[in-house]
C-alpha cells in the first residue's frame, strides 16, 4: 500500500484513485495514517461484512419480544420474585446519609 500526505493527495488525486484499484490507497497527516481510498467494490464488501456483523442491543431485543407479544396477543409470565439474602438491608440507616 502506498502511503500518501495530504499535499501529494490533492496534486495526485487522480493518481491515487486510479491506483486504488490495484490497492488501498492511504493518506497521511504527519505522518500518522488518517484515511484511505479503496476500491469501490472493496467498500461494498466492507458495508456488507458490518451489516452482518451488527448484534442487536438489549434494547432491540426487547422491542422485538414486545412487538411479537402484540402481534400474537400473547401473555409472558413473570415469575416471582425469589428472595435472597441482601447484605445492604442489613446494613445500619447511618451508612445511608
């Protein structure tokens, strides 16, 4: 991969996209890679590959329980509660203020 600053870029752009094609391109300020100029076909593959990889929040999940709940008119049990023992209950009020 060839590295480019950002000076060359802008009096080579030409150069560098046409290049792009056979590899990624970088750009660089001070030294320090900032960008890159890829093939537009390797950019598809990358939208597509992070598109597959995004993991749903829990937040996500959720509202699609919710939404199949409605959908189906279904009723989710919520069993109870079961007590365990909670050191901070036992604790004395002064801790609290």
């Amino acid at each position: 991969m060839k590295t480019w600053t950002l000076s060359d870029a802008q009096t080579q752009l030409i150069t560098i996209v046409e290049s792009c094609s056979q590899e990624p391109q970088i750009l660089a300020m001070q030294g320090h890679p900032i960008a890159a100029v890829v093939d537009f076909t390797l950019f598809e593959e990358l939208i597509a590959f992070q598109q597959n990889q995004h993991r749903p929040t829990i937040a996500e999940l959720i509202q699609e329980l919710r939404e199949i709940q409605q959908a189906e008119s279904a009723e989710i049990e919520i069993p109870e509660r079961q007590d365990r023992p909670n050191p901070l209950m036992e604790m004395p009020d002064e801790f609290f203020v």
